[in-house]
C-alpha cells in the first residue's frame, strides 16, 4: 500500500464518529431539545387534542435513518422528552357515540445515531415554533 492509500484510509477513518463522539453529540441535542421545549409555554396541542401536548417527529424522505417498524408515533414532550405515542380510543359507556382516549408514552431507547436524527429534527421544529410565536 502506498501512502496515498494510507492517507485516503486514515481520512476515512476520521470522518466516521466514534461511539463517544457520538454519545456526546446525543447529549448535546438531548440538553438543547429540553432547553427549547422548555421555551414553548404553552406547549403545543397534539393534532388539536386539548389533553395532549406533543410534536411529532417524522424523519425526513431520504434520511440516512429509518423507523423501525415496531416503533409507533414518536414525539417530543413539553420537558424535551423524545418519546413513543400510544394513543387509543375507546367508546363510551354503552357504546354512546363519544369516546375517549388513553395516552401512554415510552421512553426511547434508541441508538445514538437515530437518536441523533429525532432529535434534530425536534431542534428544527422546537425552533421554528419559537420563531412563529416571535413574529406574532
């Protein structure tokens, strides 16, 4: 090998992150996701649902990162808290025409790297909504 391929090799090498690096990069965004969401009073409604204040967090067509399948409606809570959304309905008493609803949230365990791509996407919409209320 000649050291032009060294040196192609070790370049690569440095721009893949390493686990620590990426932990801190998760840290960082978890810290700035909960700063931002702490910003938002009132935090805003679910899909207009009064009882339930949560963002959705989709990743964008073309992401590196996909979600599994196993993994429901993910979210950003009023504490910054990324999160999987439960959200079921159940009829009335006596099968009335009214429903409602139970929320259960879960914690994410999620991989650094995926974690990563939630979370930026919660710092882009957490921001922008902040942006939103300043021009109103």
């Amino acid at each position: 090998m000649n050291s032009s391929d060294e040196t192609a090799e070790e370049n690569s090498a440095q721009q893949i992150p390493s686990e620590e690096q990426l932990l801190e990069s998760a840290a960082r965004l978890r810290g700035m996701v909960s700063d931002l969401a702490l910003r938002l009073r009132p935090f805003p409604s679910f899909f207009g649902m009064n009882t339930l204040r949560a963002i959705e967090l989709e990743l964008p067509p073309g992401s590196e990162f996909r979600s599994s399948p196993e993994l429901g409606c993910v979210v950003v809570l009023e504490d910054g808290e990324i999160s999987e959304l439960d959200l079921k309905f159940i009829s009335g008493p006596d099968n009335s025409a009214g429903f409602d609803q139970i929320e259960e949230f879960t914690e994410l365990d999620l991989p650094p790297e995926q974690f990563i791509a939630y979370a930026s996407v919660a710092v882009r919409l957490l921001q922008a909504e902040i942006a939103r209320r300043m021009a109103t």
